[in-house]
C-alpha cells in the first residue's frame, strides 16, 4: 500500500465516523459532563462519561456537539477507544494523543485506530480540532475527583 492511499483510507475512516459516528448521545447516568468549545473552528463537543460503581473506570463514553469532520471523527474515536478504560489509562490516553499531535508518538497495536488522526499533525489549524475532545476529557476526568457529579461546567478557553 503506498502513502498516498493510505492516507486515502485514513481519511475514510474520519469520514465514516464523521457520518455515522458510533458514541453520539449522552451516557446514562451521566457521572462526568464537560464541554468543549473550539473557537479557531466553530467545533462544540459535549462529552459525558459513565463510571463504575468504584468511579475509576469507564464505563461508557458519549459525545453531542456540531463541528468539522476531524473534530467530529476524533470524538467518536476516543469514545470508542475508552470503553471500560481506567481513568489512569484514559489520562495517558490523552498525553498520547497530543504527543501524537506533535509529531512524537504513536499509539500501540492495541489502539491503533487513533492513529488514523495521527495525518492530522501535519495541519496545525486542524490540530485544535482534533484535540478538543481531548482536552474535554481531560476536564472531565479532572474536574472532581470524588464520585458525585458536581455541576455542570464550561470549558471554553481557548487550549492548545
Ligand atoms: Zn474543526
């Protein structure tokens, strides 16, 4: 397979999953809420999480929100990919992504497939979009610490 069809099927993926994504809704319960707002691009996710009973798992993630096809596919992607994670592996997760974004890192055989993003690095206005569900997770997860949602908060300064 060349580079340039491979480059074709990654971006396949991040269109199919921009269609018909997989984790778009909101999880029930909802035991973790954050949202996301990417003003470079107009790109707005809502991410909710559900934990185990022991609040250090992930049971399930969702995502609402509207924006461009990478922001979209990078949400539907991570959700999928944090299905029954430890919140310890979904914060490495996160490390990983953005050092993917840099150019530095790749992620393992067994979470190859958010390496499709990695074609993403090479653009940095894109960059921000795919890395806003990132930054909402790690909101998410960081935002308390104990097991009770504690209100709803806004994330809308502008990272990277
Ligand atoms: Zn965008």
């Amino acid at each position: 397979m060349t580079l340039g069809n491979l480059r074709d099927l990654y971006q396949q993926v991040i269109l199919e999953h921009y269609k018909k994504p997989k984790h778009k809704g909101q999880t029930n319960p909802v035991h973790r809420y954050q949202k996301g707002h990417n003003p470079s691009c107009g790109d707005t996710i809502e991410l909710t999480l559900q934990l185990n009973d022991a609040g250090d798992t992930i049971v399930d993630a969702k995502f609402q929100g509207e924006g461009c096809a990478i922001s979209m596919a990078s949400a539907d992607l991570m959700a999928e990919a944090l299905q029954g994670k430890t919140i310890k592996e979904a914060l490495e997760m996160v490390e990983r992504f953005q050092g993917m974004m840099k150019g530095e890192t790749e992620f393992p055989k067994e979470q190859r497939k958010l390496n499709v993003m990695q074609g993403v690095s090479q653009f940095p206005v894109r960059i921000k979009c795919a890395n806003l569900t990132w930054h909402a997770l790690k909101a998410a997860l960081e935002s308390s610490n104990g097991s009770q949602l504690d209100g709803f908060i806004s994330n809308e300064k502008e990272e990277r």
